[in-house]
C-alpha cells in the first residue's frame, strides 16, 4: 500500500511547490506592471471608474497567467 501512496504524494508535492512558483511570479509581474504605469491604477479604476483601463489590466492578468501555466505544464 506504500508502494502505491509515494507516486501520489510526490505529485501533490510537485503541484504545491509549481503552484507557489507560480503565484510568486504572478505577484511579481503584478508588482512590475504597477512600477511602470505613471499612474496609480487602483485610484484609476475605483475612483474615477476607468472601465478601459480595468479591462486591460484584467487581460494582461489572463495572458500572464496563461503564460506561467504553459511554463510550468512544459
């Protein structure tokens, strides 16, 4: 019954430190795209309800988590 429980373990090991890999390069991005905008983006879109700019920030969102997960899938 050990035999068959490392294979598993092991998986889920591997699942939980790809995950935090990639949750820290994501915030780092995230951290990065903020560095570089001149200017505030939350005071953009909850103060002045720049829709344009929510939309864009939540692409760029999608498309760097696309490309962390084909990172890490291989």
């Amino acid at each position: 019954m050990e035999a068959g429980f490392a294979p598993f373990l092991k998986t889920v090991i591997a699942s939980l430190v790809y995950s935090l890999v990639g949750i820290v390069v994501f915030a780092l991005s995230f951290v990065v795209m903020k560095l570089v905008t001149p200017f505030s983006i939350r005071k953009e879109i909850e103060e002045d309800h720049n829709t344009a700019l929510a939309i864009v920030i939540g692409s760029v969102i999608i498309g760097i988590s696309l490309i962390i997960s084909a990172s890490i899938h291989g």
